[in-house]
C-alpha cells in the first residue's frame, strides 16, 4: 500500500443538496486511489486535532471527488473550502477489493459517497452494474448528476415516498429471496439475475442492521465501515470493528476495511453511529 | 548530520531527541511511507501483553479541546505475534526500537521483559505502569510506590537492556513515584502518560467513549506534564524522556529545558505526520541561533529557575 501526503487544490466546490461536491487536484492520491479507498483530510482550522475521513467519491487522472456532508464544525469547515484553496490530505487508506462480478450496490444518503467509485469503475468497464439507493428523503439522494452519467441501473427508493418507491433500500434489492414479492408487485425491470448475487453497502447502522435482517448470515454481502478515527496506516487501532473470530475481537476499519465482509462483523457489538 | 541534536537518554544514544509515543507509533512499521524516520530517535511500539488484548468496545476515540481521548484499551498481539511477525519487520528500521510492556500482575510483567531481553531488535524497554493491578483490586501499579520500586527491581533483574518507565501523571506525590522506580532500577523515566478524562454526546445522552473513560493527551495536558518533568528533574535529576502534546519544536524545547533529555511525539502525528522532521529541524535552527553546543547543554537549563 502506497500512501502520501499531499497539498490538494480545490478546483470546484459545488452544492448538492444539503452536501459539497469537493473537486481536487491531487495528483499523487488521484494516481493511487482504487475503489472503496478514502483520504483523511485535515480541518482548514486551529483547534482540529483529528483529520477527517472521507471516502474518495471518484478519481479521474489528476483529480479527486469529495462528497462532504457539513455533520459537524469539522466537516462543515472542509465543506467551505472555496476554489483555490488548499487542502492536506493524506492517504489513500483502506484496502482494495475485487467486487464480484455479479454484485449490486446498495447506498443509504450520502452512503452512495463511499462506493460510487466501485459502481463507476464497474460500469465504464462495461461491466453490468445496478445500485439500490435509498434515504429518507429525495433530498438525501445525492449525486443525481453523476449516477444519470453512468450506464447503471439505480432504483430509488425513500421512507417517505418522496422520490422513487416508498420504502427502505434494504427491502428492494434484486436477487435477494425475501425481497422477491416485493419486487414482483414493484414491476422492477425484467432481466434479473438469479438471486444470490453479492451486496456492496454503504449507509447508516440503520441499514446495516436491516440488510443484516433480510440477508441473514449466509449472504453474500459487504459493508462499508465508517468510524471514528485518528491514524489511517493501523498504528493507533481506534477504528475497531467488532468481529466474530476469534470472540470478543476487534480489526481496524483503516487496516481490514472499510469494506469487511459482512459475516466476519459481531453486529451486536457495534459502536454508535459517528 | 545531527550532530547537534544527538543526545543520550536512558542508556540509549538517540540520533534525535524525537520519540514516537507508544500506542500512536504502531508496531514501528505502519508510519514508515508518512513520517521521515530519520528525523526519529527511537520508535516506542505498541504496549505488549503475555497475551494478546483485544482492546475496549468502539467508540474509541474522541476529540476534545486541544486533545484527545483515546480508550483503545491496550489492544495488542500479544507477545509471541509480537516477536514471531512484527519485530522481524523492524530490521531496516533507522532508529532506536522500545519495546513498551503492559501487564496485568507482577509476574507478567516480568515474563515479557525476560521475553524481550533475547530480541536483537529491542534496544530498551518500557513499562506502562498505568495498568490496573488485578493483585492489589485494580489498583494502578503506579499508585502505590512500595509496589512499584517491586515491579520495576523484578522486570530490571531479567531486561537485560535499558529500562524506562512510563509514569501516570494523576498521583499523589510524583517525585516519590519517580524514586520508587529509580530506587527499582529505571534507567529513564517517561514523564507522563495520559491524563484521565472523559466526553459526553449531550444529543444522545451518552459517553462518547465506549469505555466510557479514557486518556487525555495532545497540547491540553501540556502545561501539566512540563510542571511533572521540571519537578522530577529538579528532584532526583534522572534522565527523563517527556510526553504529551509535543506537537512543534517550541513544545520540545520547553520540555528540554524543564529537563527532559527527549520528547515522546504521539497525538500529533495524526494531524501532522511531517511533525518529527519539523521538530528536529526547528530544534537544530534553535541550537545554532542562540549559539548552544548541542542540544544536551541545554536540558533542565532555565534561566531565574526555583531553588
């Protein structure tokens, strides 16, 4: 693993929805980021003694995209950031991850920030790519733009029926038995696949533990693990995901991750939502 | 090159007085592509136990106002990972390597120095002796000073290297603690770990930490750790190796001249990976503007200092 340090500059901070489209130049990260990889940011401000992770939304040649949410003082100074400023990044931390070629994507709100790389890097190699995005709202279904560029099949859906079908992201995905009545009624496109295909998610606990519930343990699935952190090379060990084997253990999201599989993962013992 | 820097601290010669502060440094390794090692003295790896620790429930980590709480729990590999997978790793290494040693009774203690004592790879040892001591009701092993002049004379008689001691900065009576040790055997004292502390998600009505409780460090416990490192020094004049927010070489030179002989580098690093390298470049411009030999003149040197 190959990681820098680099003096990004902003090129572009566009709003989206509640959220900051970040385009960076970074020519060292953007040459070494894959898919599911992220950076630590620094707050462009005094008094910020942890860097921010944030997980790289695309990356082009020379340039990386951040899809920041203003959640916090820190994440709302990076969301600020004007064109022409510099950011101090570090990375780009975690593991790769050969995504099965028969996967789906799930995304919960700004979730769809941590594998819009992978779904994008799947479909411009032509690889057949459908994601299932869900949030509360319509106005948490982010990066409309950059989905509608991309040759993938996205079924919206929300709890509260604003944008795309009524429900949780979890009940609509395709090829998954318990969701298949539902997907009947719903007319979803034809062509599916057989069930059983591979789950790639990023969003809230809240989703975890509802994919936990329709998938059981047998599925095939992975999930994205965004945690509290400080060091993102596996020195510090604050990142700890709860896993089963051996009981009682822990790995670091930076070092094993943040894609774990799903199965590895003691859900009950989870830290709380950051 | 460092010439001017060098220094000697706890029966080891450092090529600078940086020292990466256990716990933030890893197994010596995870660093390497981010921070320039050879601005670094010495690595202080990962508190090592007989067995390995699995550390305490996330949330692990919390920022506070110029700091930060960490309760990661001491999780680690265990000694015999530790010497059968990580330590081979550290050959290339540039520095001095410390192994730091966590235990939960005197006799474990003492099993992993006698451990390590074999390793070519470790140049010294420290022990963490914040740990709860499950022979005296979970007391820490530094709150009782008889006890802990016993544990470090038990790990001195098999470490077979230099040996450091990495004090709690919430005692009664830090100088009687420092001599405890140094009446055991220390041959440096590490001034001083973590302060206790904890942070409240008033939202959520919650701890942020999992544990609940955790340790202090970064530029808050600063101030306090200095006013420990001057009393010590001014007390028993040992060699000390100072800890906590040394995040600048203003930071580093303050404790030098309060008396420490190094500087542990820890919370900083997250933020700032470059900050060894800007520290022992700010230290050797410092040296050479007020005209000094070397950086060792100057420990404990405070001008209109306290009788």
């Amino acid at each position: 693993m190959t990681y820098v340090r680099e003096i990004a500059t902003v090129i572009a901070n566009d709003a989206d929805g509640d959220a900051r489209m970040l385009r960076l130049g970074a020519l060292r990260i953007a040459a070494a980021a894959r898919p599911f990889q992220f950076v630590l940011a620094k707050v462009p401000a005094a008094g910020f003694m942890l860097r921010r992770p944030l997980s790289i939304f695309d990356a082009g040649d020379e340039e990386i995209e951040l899809l920041i949410r203003p959640v916090s003082e820190g994440t709302g100074r990076l969301c600020r950031l004007a064109p022409g400023e510099s950011c101090d990044l570090t990375g780009p931390f975690g593991r790769e991850f050969d995504v099965p070629e028969d996967s789906v994507f799930v995304a919960g709100g700004i979730g769809v920030a941590g594998i819009f790389f992978a779904l994008a890097t799947a479909a411009r190699s032509g690889r057949k790519a459908a994601l299932v995005y869900g949030a509360r709202t319509g106005a948490q279904l982010y990066a409309g733009r950059q989905l509608g560029d991309l040759a993938v099949d996205v079924t919206s859906v929300t709890e509260d029926g604003s944008s795309g079908l009524k429900g949780l992201a979890a009940d609509f995905i395709p090829g998954i038995p318990s969701a298949e009545t539902k997907l009947m009624s719903r007319a979803l496109k034809e062509d599916l696949p057989p069930y059983r295909r591979a789950v790639i998610a990023c969003g809230p606990r809240a989703m975890y533990v509802a994919l936990h519930k329709i998938l059981g343990d047998d599925a095939r699935w992975y999930a994205l693990m965004e945690e509290r952190m400080a060091c993102g090379v596996g020195a510090c060990r604050s990142c700890a995901v709860p896993v089963r084997e051996p009981a009682g253990s822990y790995v670091a999201a930076c070092e094993e991750g943040p894609l774990v599989d799903a199965a590895a993962v003691d859900w009950g013992r989870l830290g709380e939502e950051i | 090159m460092n010439a001017e820097i060098k220094v000697e601290a706890g029966g080891l010669e450092l090529a600078t007085p940086v020292v990466l502060a256990s716990g933030c440094a890893g197994y010596g390794d995870e660093w390497l592509e981010l921070v320039d090692l050879d601005a670094v003295g010495a690595v202080v790896l990962k508190g090592v136990s007989l067995e390995p620790w699995p550390g305490n429930a996330p949330p692990r980590i919390a920022e506070a106002p110029a700091g930060v709480i960490n309760a990661v729990g001491l999780e680690n590999v265990g000694l015999d990972t530790l010497v059968r997978e990580k330590l081979p790793a550290l050959d290339g290494l540039p520095c001095k390597v410390v192994a730091n040693v966590v235990g939960r009774s005197r006799d474990e203690y003492r099993d992993v120095c006698s451990a390590l004592a074999a390793e070519r790879r470790v140049d010294a040892l420290e022990l963490n002796v914040s740990c709860p001591n499950v022979e005296a009701r979970g007391m820490a092993f530094c709150a009782d000073a008889e006890g802990l002049r016993d544990l470090v004379a038990d790990c001195r008689d098999v470490a077979g290297k230099p040996l450091w001691v990495k004090l709690a900065p919430m005692v009664t009576d830090i100088v009687a603690v420092a001599r405890a040790a140094l009446d055991g055997g220390a041959d440096a004292l590490t001034i001083a770990n973590t302060v206790p502390a904890m942070a409240v998600n008033v939202e959520a009505r919650r701890a942020v930490l999992g544990n609940v409780y955790g340790g202090l460090s970064g530029p808050a416990i600063r101030p306090i750790n200095l006013r420990l490192v001057h009393v010590v020094y001014k007390e028993t004049g040992a060699d000390l190796i100072a800890s906590g927010g040394v995040d600048g070489w203003r930071a580093a030179a303050a404790y030098i001249l309060a008396g420490a002989r190094a500087v542990q580098v820890g919370t900083a690093l997250f933020d700032n990976p470059g900050a060894p390298a800007e520290i022992v470049a700010g230290l050797k411009e410092y040296v050479k503007r007020e005209m000094f030999d070397g950086l060792s003149f100057l420990v404990g040197k405070l001008r209109g200092d306290r009788k």
